[in-house]
C-alpha cells in the first residue's frame, strides 16, 4: 500500500542568485528526468538559496556513481554544495540509550511498521537495563558503562561499534551522557538528540523540575543535532502539551514522554527522508507529499 | 519514582441537589478519611450531578466489602449511583486486532513503561498476522478468523474468552470488524474503540479516503465506547492534526496513525484510572492530579 | 517594517507532464524575472500539477498588461491554467453579516493592524444591529433584510452592490442566510464562508448544539469557498479547539467563537495573498516565506 | 443568551489538612447555598490546599457585608486565606500599551462583544499612536511619554489616574516598558502582561528575534503577572503557534501576533472571571463550566 516509486533525492545549497532553478530544473530535464518534487527556500537575510528535488528513479539510465559525477559538474559550475540519496537505500541507523525507554520503544515500533525506514543495526547503552528489548527484537546490544574517567575510552569504543556497524546516523533516544565536542564534531549532522525540553528554555538538566518551579502552563520536548555545546545544536522539530497546576515534577515527566516519543520519531524520519537541510545552527525541513 | 500513594476512587452520580457535597465528604470525614482529590461537574441541562473522589487507601480501617456496604446505605439514602475502584488492583485487558499493528504496539509499550496500570491478558484477532508481536511479548493470543456466516459462532467464542481470562476491559485496537449489538450490550461500558476518524465526521469504512475527497485540512481519531449503533458509542477522547493539500488518502493514513495511537492511549489510560463517568451518550473525562 | 517587496504571483495549474517546471522556470528567466518563490503540487491521483511563482515586480521592465498577454501565448503552447496578482493591488472586500459581531470586529481589526491587505469596502447585513460598528469605522453599511418571500429580491439588490463597489471578495462572517445557487455560482471562488462547525461534521444549522449532543471533546471551525451545495464548498482552513464536558452549548458556542475568528482570518489572509488554488472541490494552499 | 445566573465566588487556600472540603462545604450548606460549582487542588509539595466554590447569588439572604464577615469567622477558626467575588460586579480596567495595537483591540472588541465581563475605564499609553483606536470606542486615553530620567515621575501620574478611575485591574497589553518594583508590589497581582515569548525562553527584548536565531519550529506568547524580576512573575496562560524556515523574524512577529492577543485575552477573561489563585511564583487556574 505504501507508495512504492523509488526516488531519488538531492539537497542543494547555494547563494542565492538569479536562475538557479532555471538552470537546475533545465539540467535535469535535459537529462530525461521528471522531477516528482522540487522545494525551495530563500533565506533573505543570510542570502542563501536550498532547494529540495526529487527525480523518479525510473530516468535513471546510467549509473549512480555517473549521475553523481555528471552533476557534480554542474554544481561546480553554479557552486552549489549538495548531497544525492537514493530512496531504496536503507539507512543503518544506531540508537543509543540510558534507562529509559519510551523512544526506543516507539522507534523500534514505527521501524516495524514500516514509518521508519531504516536497519536499526545496534543499540547502545550506558546500563544494562533496557537489554531485554533489545533481545525481545533481536537487535545487538552493547553495554559500556561510563564514567567520568573512562569517558574519552568509552567513547571510543562507541565510535568503533559505529564504524564496525557501518551507522549512518546515531539516535539519542534518551541517552542521559553528554557526548564529547570531539564526538559531535566528527558525527556532525549525523546524531540527532531529543531534550526533553522546550529549547532554548530550560537547557541542562532536570527540566521537568525547571518547569515545575516556573510554573508553566505547556512544556515540550525538542529534536535538534548534536552539536559541540550542549543543547544548542539546530532544531529539527519541536512540540509542546499544556500542562496545567495538577501536575508535579513528576507528572510533568510522564505527560512529557508522549511529546519526546512524537517530536523524536518526526525528526528521525524526516532525516531518513532527505529532508533537511543544515545551514549554520539552523534547519530547512522541507514536507513531502505522500 | 511514580506516585506510589494508593486511592480508593469513588465515581458517583445522581440527581442535582442542594447538599451533596456536603454530605458526602462528611460521610468520609466522619470515617477518618482524607479525600485526596474530589471532583465535581454539574449538567445543569440534565439537572444531573456527578463526584469523582479520591481517597487514601491508608485510611481504609475496614475489609473493602464493609467499606461498600456501609457506602451503599448511604447511596440509597441520596439515591445514588456509584462505583468503587482500587488503584492497587491491575485491571485485566483484552485487545482485539487485525492486521494492523501501531496501536497494539504503542499499547503494550505504555504498558511496560508503567503508563498504563493494566495485565494484557491476551491479544484476539480475525487474522492471524500479529502473532508475532504477542508471541515476542509472551501474550496468548487467538487468532479467531470471521466470515458473515460464523459471525454468531466466532461472537460466542470471543466472550468464552473474556471471560475464562476474566477480562475487565476490552480495547479494540483497530479491529476491523463490528461487533454484533448483543456483545456490544453485554459489554456496555467495557468495550473502547479507536475510529480513526473525527467522529461524527466520516462515520464508517475508509475515514482517510473520505476525508481526502472532503479535501479537509485536519484529520483527526476518535475513542469511544462501543454502542450498539456503529461509531455512536459515548466518545472518550478526540484528537486531530493538520493536514495540506500533499497528503493522499495512504498519506493521511500513514500521519493518521499518530493520532489514533495517542487518542486511544490516553482513553483506555482514563478508563483504567477511573476518570470517566457515562451518563447517556456522553462522557465526563476527569483529569487527575500526577 | 513590513517587507516591502512587491511582488507578481502567477498562479498555474495544468495536466501533470514533464518539463514544465524547466519550461516555466526558464520562460521567466530569459525574461530576466528573478523567481523570488516557486512553490508546486501534484496530485498524481488526479494527475493534475499545481504552481504558484513569485517575482520580483522590480523585474518588470514591461506593462502589466503586456506580461500577460506574453505569458498568454506561453500558457496556451502549454495549456496552463493561469492567473496573475500583484502584490501592490488592494482587494476590494465586502464582509456581509447577521447579527453576531466577532468576526467583523476580528476582520477590521486585522486590516488596519495591516496583517490583511484590502480594503472594506462595504458591509451588508440582513439585520440591523451591527450598523454601530460600521460606522465607528466609517465603513459603508447597507441593511437589507430579507425573508423568504424577498429573498431573490435580496439577493439581486446585494449583487448590485457588489458590482457598483467593484467588489473582488465577498466575506461571510456568520451571515446566517444561505446564499441562492446563482448567487454562488455568479460569485465562483471569490465567496469565502465561516462555518461554525468542524466540516463535514455538524453540517447545517446549530452546529454546537449538535456538537453537544454528540458529547465531542473538541470544536472546530471551517473556512471555505461557497458553493452551490451549503456547506459543500471547498475548505480553506479548518481549526479546533478541546473541549470537556464542562461546556453547554452556549459554552461550546462562546469557546468556538476564537476558533472561528483565527479560520476565517487565515483564509481571507491566504486569499488575498494569492495562495489558494481551487481544482474540484479542492484548494492548494500554498505557505509563504515571510 | 449567555448563562444570566448571578454567583458569589469564594477563592480560598490555607494549608492542607483533614476535613477542609467537610468543614467548608458544611457550612455553606447549613445557610442554605446551593454550591453551584467547587474545585480543589491539592499541592502535596507545597502541603498547600486551593479550592474555588461558586454558589448561587439567588441563595444570598443577608448583605455581602454580612456573609463576608459571618465567613470570616469561619475561615479565621480554619485559617484560611480567602477572597469572595461577586459576578454582577464589573471590573475596572486600564489598559496600557505603547505603539502596536493589535492585543488592544482584541481586547475591546471582546469587551464589546460580552465575553470580557469589565469596564474598560482608561486607556494610558507613552506614545500618542493608539489614540485614535480610544477615541473610536470612547474610551479615555492618556498620552504619559517617558524617558529614563522622567519614570519615576511618570509613573507617579500612571499610579494616580489608577486610583483616579477606581482601577482593579492593569493589562500590559504591548506596553513596551518596564514597570519599577515599586510599581508592582503596589499592585501585585493586579497586573497582567504579555510577553511575545514562550516564558522562560527568550527572555528580555526582541524574542522574534532571538526565536529566528535559534532557529525554532514553534513560537510562543505568555501571559503573566507582573512581578519584581521582568518576564519572572507567575504566568496564567501560554501558547504557541508551529512555525518554519520561511518565516523571517518580521515573519514570526506576524505569526506571533495572533497568539499573543489569544494568551492574553485568555488570561484576563480567567483573572476577572475570579478563577486563578496565586501561591508563590506559580498560579492555578480553574476552568470553569459555561
């Protein structure tokens, strides 16, 4: 049921200039290629051009590696920074945990379900206790356990499951450790955290008991990429509940997890779908049509 | 970390009358009991009153049963209606499915992290499909296959077991089938459906394809009770979201399922916290202190 | 502070085929027309491609009238369905009303907070009551009642109106008569109605009392295009609004009112912007970058 | 229409212990008033207890005086902290704003239209601009310019006009300025402001500003009391609006726009309907049955 047109879709930046889409548009038409879908966003104030296009498969009659050669000529010429993906390419995806495990739950559900599409290749935690859905799903798990001294070692060990694992992006599902700026800097737009938050509000720790105590009247939960500093990597999506004077810290949390779970799975998916585009500390999530 | 005070919970509605509010916490003041929590809603067009009370079961210096019989002389006397629940005791669920399996996920995921206070007892369904999610989470399960002719039959042998399991509730988690009015009625305020549509819009098969042709901008699901008329039933929870012009008929299912996962959630959630009280087609919803 | 960017809006619909976006793009480039924002659909159901273009009316070295008989004979090669605004043109308006002033005041209020571009040109009324509020604005108001006896009659010296005010948009807002099928399909697409209820549910009248009745636990409201059947015309924007049982329904209607407000605005809005592509019984509505 | 049944409202806090709701809604009973309406909220971090009892103005045998008095007895034996209200009373309202006018003409065209139960007595604003939207509506205004060497002086005038025209309640609604403590803990509680931010987020000046940088996907508006600290005081009701990348920081004020004129109407509908209760730095709002 699902619609199965394979696609292929590229993500391109440039400064903003007269005729790119011409040019753009033109080039793949020339080409034999329909273009499904094309978005664009002019961003006026940095003066920067991103455009979405996706192409039916079906028009590919050369090669992938050709297609990206020939129109790696072309993007030199126009100066376009872009990437290519490939819609039957399943993204192998590692998720990484603490003790909590609502978003892995529903990550593992929404990927059986098929909303997800990708392998999630390993699970990786910093306890032992959510090893029993991993089992429960047959999905690897590794256990390294972290301290403040064996910070730099266990990470390495994490940076080497992920390259034995060939992971194309790291999903913090809750994974309550905050990763080194060597970590982020070399997976740079490749892990995506969830705060359980409402960014830039109550950044750190414990905000469900921040938002208690100010007393507010909605609370929410924020996807972004990791980035060097904490909680300050671009936003990816976002979204709130209200929440009224009934609720303790506590309560706050457990009427908080629906919003991590649903906020988390948006942004994962939009990335497995070649939706974003990253400029400076800042999103362009295009929609599709589905 | 949960709240782990236990209540006994007084659902009791009545005639409105002058006075029985204060009678009735004085009923349990005069027996030592601290209402933790007490609700009160007034359908002024019914002339109808209705109490949600909360008490801490450490002040139950009585067996339950004395407590039942010595409130029932007291609910004659105001000529009440009323229930009793118990917040220690797990009530035991059925879930009915087909082939679809979002719902029944997020289900037994809420229930393993502690959201829902229930046993599943055991999955039923008209197709044989789900079987391995009941069997990777050590649910019994019965694959009960349905045809027009052995509807009666396959009615009979559902309730033999609701009731070998000693069922309390009964949630259809996107069962594709209408249950007969006699089960309906032998199940009066037992049974909860998700219609995955915004009821009463788009009553019956195929909501999203419906809502599609509308070209309607949000597209939303619905809990209800099931009732002997079809999607008629007393509606629990209604959750919509928004919708553009992109999303074909798969694709507002595909955003759909969202919504009906998390309306479906929170109704059985407020069934099993004893936070609704039926009267006619209708429903009050507490919503409780966390 | 506003930007102020004028801008020419072409708004394109056609047959779905290769090229065209190349072709468009391109005509409008050799033209030296930079293509501020190009936003498209297809609807691969119907088959049909939908294109909206912003240029940069600072690019128009021609007449008006001259680009569009230029971009007519491009049109016709292609076979586009097309129309051409420009961002400097304020729409005529006239809002017609009952009694019920929310709307109208919401209306007013946005025009001169300059959030809607047009001017309010006249009211029309079948009551006499809100004549108060178009004079505080000094708004020419015409009270013209009408029963069902006069209704052609009515009608007749409305349209009169409409044309000697040279009028671009009729608003509905809450004008509680049903406009005849001539009058809607004279007026095709440039009547915009609020209807008080979440379409297609609650159609017709007292839609909250409906609501009510059916114990729903949100409200909504829909903006759509009349047409010849009440309540069947193209939605623009629909939006909701929780509700519990504490609500009678002149509570429901007193909570809806903001609901019907914010719809009725944000479709008149995306109207007046040019955004809106009506196909059958459909709209695109396009966003814009702001 | 709207519902004409007049009510006495007693707010109440005091802390928790045995038998309150007993005691209170006893001695309501035994003079004969029917409780029309009573909710309660425990805080058990706090040991706080709240409640809100509506009765029945019909039920009043003796003179306001005498019922206040008569209860304060009681709530001095309980000790109680306690205010009574009474619904065919008015309040008196000014409303201070600097240039933008879209929350003050929300605000009036509620008033107007019967869903703001108060006089608004006064317009005060430190720019001329909004004077033409008073003068339309009959509504005195006063022109007090400031600067940082005149505020002390100019807030003497403010203070003296309040008292002037008897003023129970200051809406800040867009008064760019920031009131001296001196100012607030004179009319502590007595002050609503909005702030165009989702609290605590984007604290202090230009949050549209602030939001495009950090490149959000949704924005906010909080309404609080004036406090002390700017932007810290006990926020009564939040929202917010989901944005994109399209929308330049004009683009979010625009957008924003809407959400602040709802939160804050929210807010002050919630403040004179005597539904909110102030402890500390948190407030609870009571919904009420319509």
């Amino acid at each position: 049921m699902k619609d199965n047109q394979k696609k292929i879709i590229f993500l391109i930046q440039c400064e903003d200039r007269k005729g790119i889409l011409s040019a753009t548009s033109t080039w793949f038409f020339q080409r034999s290629y329909n273009i499904v879908h094309c978005q664009q966003h002019t961003d006026n104030i940095e003066g920067r051009y991103f455009m979405r296009i996706e192409l039916d498969m079906l028009d590919l009659k050369t090669t992938r590696k050709e297609l990206e050669e020939d129109f790696g000529l072309f993007a030199k010429e126009y100066n376009l920074t872009w990437e290519c993906h490939y819609s039957d390419y399943n993204a192998r995806v590692a998720i990484m945990v603490s003790k909590t495990s609502h978003c892995l739950y529903d990550l593992i559900a929404r990927k059986n379900e098929g909303d997800l599409k990708c392998d999630i290749s390993l699970i990786i935690s910093n306890h032992p206790d959510l090893e029993i859905i991993a089992n429960q799903f047959r999905i690897p798990f590794y256990y390294l356990p972290v301290t403040a001294e064996t910070k730099a070692e266990q990470e390495a060990k994490v940076m080497t499951l992920l390259r034995r694992f060939d992971i194309d992006l790291v999903v913090l599902a809750r994974y309550m450790q905050i990763l080194s700026s060597d970590f982020t800097s070399q997976w740079h737009g490749k892990i995506i955290n969830i705060h359980h938050g409402f960014l830039p509000a109550f950044q750190g720790a414990n905000p469900y008991r921040q938002a208690y105590e100010r007393g507010v009247k909605m609370i929410g939960a924020t996807a972004h990429y990791a980035s060097e500093e904490l909680d300050q990597g671009p936003i990816i999506d976002q979204d709130v509940v209200r929440v009224n004077h009934e609720l303790s810290p506590n309560g706050l949390r457990d009427v908080g997890k629906d919003v991590e779970r649903r906020v988390l799975a948006k942004a994962v998916q939009a990335h497995l779908e070649s939706r974003i585009i990253m400029y400076k500390n800042r999103t362009i999530v295009f929609d599709v049509e589905r």
